[in-house]
C-alpha cells in the first residue's frame, strides 16, 4: 500500500491524495495553516479560566475524568490531580473487554492518587449487540469512520455520554476526557465545549440506524434526555491534552511511578482494552485501510512519534497476542 512519506497516511484514506512528491494532502493543508491549534495560548487561557471558575463549584467534586485505565488518562487523572490541584471522581465505563490487567493498574494508581471510583457496567447481552451491530453494519458515515473503528465510536459515544450524564446526576461542572493531540478531528471546538450546543435531534439521528437494529433502549446509553440538554449551567467538556502538552515517553515515566503497567494482551493501539483489535481488522476488512491512520499521522506530524512507531503501530493489528481479534469475535457472535 503507497503511504505518504511524511505521516502513514495510505491512498485508500478518504479524501487524501497523494502527490508526485510522495507527500499527502493533509500533510500539505497542515504545513499551510500552521499546525492544527493556531491558537495555542488562547486556548490555554481559555482552559485555565474555565478550571479557576468551576474549581469548588461543586463541594466534593471539582471534575469527573473519564478513565478508562489506559495511559493517556492515567495521566490526565494525576496531571489534574497533581498540578492543577482539583477534587476529581474517576468514571470507568466497563465495556466487557478491558483487560484484566487494567483493573489492576486502575486500582493501583487511584490507590496512590486517593481518588474516588464509579465503575458502570452495561448488561452484557446489550453491550455485544451493539458492538456486533457496530462491527457489521454501515452503522455511521465515512466522514466519522476515517477517524476511529465502528465498534470504537460506538464504545467512545457511550464513555462520552454516560459521564457527562454521571456529571449532569452530582452536579459536577467539569467532564475531562483523555484524548490525544492525535484524536483532535477537525477544529478547536473539540477541545472545549458544551454537548447541549448540538441540536438533540441531529445526535438523535446519528443513532438511528443502530437504535432501528437494536431498539431505542440504546438511546439511555448514547444520549442524554431532552431535558438533561436543557439543564443550566450544562457541565463543560474537555480535552486538555492538546493545550496542556503531551509527550508519550513522559506519560510512560510518570504513570509507572504510580504502579500502572502496560497489559500483554492488548494490540499496540490500545493501553487497555481487547475489543480495539476487533474493532481494527473489522475497519479494515470493510474500507482497506487502518483506523489508526489518521491518529497516528496526527502524531507523526506533532513530532510526538516518528513515522517508523507510527508504521509499527498500524501494520500489526494484533502486536503481541495473535487471536485476539478472533476470540472477542466469537464472544460478540456466538
């Protein structure tokens, strides 16, 4: 497969095209407008006087922080709890396929951190019909799925939603997400942010296609109620990663520190869960190219890793634990 010779960015990524030099489009658009947050320090300011606003706003909670146990919001968790001194309730949203080994590091690190935990676990008959209806199904449009896995967007919409609902229920002003410089789709607006902005009916819509194969009972897990939306003031989403400053070798320093470990038996892509590979070989049976693509090209071009992990990272599905793909499928479909 011809990839660019600056990111990974492969031919078969919708949208791109590939020059005569070897350099892909998106490359060229990013050299052009000057990297992807012209405005870094405004977005920081911004950042910084929203957390000063809402600091003690709540009596026991300044900020829920989606933790999924994986390193990016281990990280997250001690940099807000560490540096910038907040209350914060940890959410973990137990999919089914986070790896054994994650429970450990959570407990390890929220145990030296002497941070608050809600775990919520869907019912397992209703989570693989939707992970299996994500797998197999145009569930979502292109225009999504050159950004992350079916099956991913299902499980992140669901992490998303189900914490700032949590945050809605305890008046809680602040919802932390632990993405990456690299997960940063299209614009600032995804770094900060209030979900009640985006008519109800357009997200509704979103859903439809799984919520006509399932039923509109999913809509407990990927929506909010019309009046959760109307609820004043709405808690404030936010990606700090990309204003804050990320830097993978330091992310690995500090989190081992805390205890926290890297599973084996996940895929390189992933730092907890075993339904990423499925999600990945299921992505690239269906539209021939890798979900990671765009992120880890992202990445390339931050200088956050050099094109050669980024390669390594997309071009082994199953890294170190050959099966696994197979075994989740089974669980979803038998």
């Amino acid at each position: 497969m011809k990839r660019c010779i600056s990111c990974i960015i492969p031919e078969t990524f919708p949208g791109a095209r590939i020059n005569s030099a070897g350099v892909c489009s998106i490359c060229t658009r990013f050299n052009e407008q000057n990297g992807i947050i012209p405005s870094l320090e405004k977005l920081r300011t911004k950042l910084n006087g929203i957390i000063d606003k809402n600091k003690g706003k709540n009596p026991k909670y300044d900020a829920l922080i989606a933790y999924s146990g994986g390193k990016d919001s281990t990280f997250l968790i001690y940099t807000l709890k560490v540096k910038y001194n907040l209350n914060i309730l940890a959410f973990t949203f137990d999919n089914s396929f986070i790896s054994e080994h994650t429970f450990s590091n959570i407990k390890s690190v929220l145990n030296k951190l002497d941070v608050d935990h809600i775990i919520f676990k869907p019912r397992y008959g209703l989570i693989t019909k939707i992970f299996a209806a994500s797998a197999d199904d145009p569930i979502y449009p292109v225009s999504l799925l050159k950004f992350g896995s079916s099956v991913c967007i299902s499980c992140i919409r669901m992490v998303n939603n189900l914490s700032l609902k949590t945050a809605i229920e305890k008046n809680i002003p602040m919802v932390m997400l632990g993405n990456s410089p690299g997960q940063i789709i299209q614009s600032e607006n995804e770094l900060i942010y209030q979900d009640n902005k985006i008519p109800y009916e357009l997200k509704k819509n979103l859903f439809k296609p799984l919520s006509d194969k399932i039923g509109s009972e999913i809509h407990d897990y990927f929506l909010l109620s019309k009046d959760q939306y109307k609820i004043k003031p709405f808690p404030y989403t936010l990606n700090p990663f990309p204003i804050i400053g990320y830097d993978e070798k330091k992310i690995y320093q500090t989190i081992a520190k805390l205890g926290w470990q890297k599973p084996d038996d996940v895929d390189p892509n992933s730092t907890n869960c075993r339904l990423n590979s499925f999600g990945i070989i299921k992505h690239k049976e269906k539209l021939n190219f890798h979900p990671y693509d765009y992120e880890m090209s992202m990445l390339v071009r931050l200088g956050i890793i050099s094109r050669e992990e980024a390669l390594k990272r997309v071009e082994d599905p199953e890294g170190r634990v050959p099966g696994i793909a197979s075994k989740v499928e089974k669980k979803l479909f038998n």
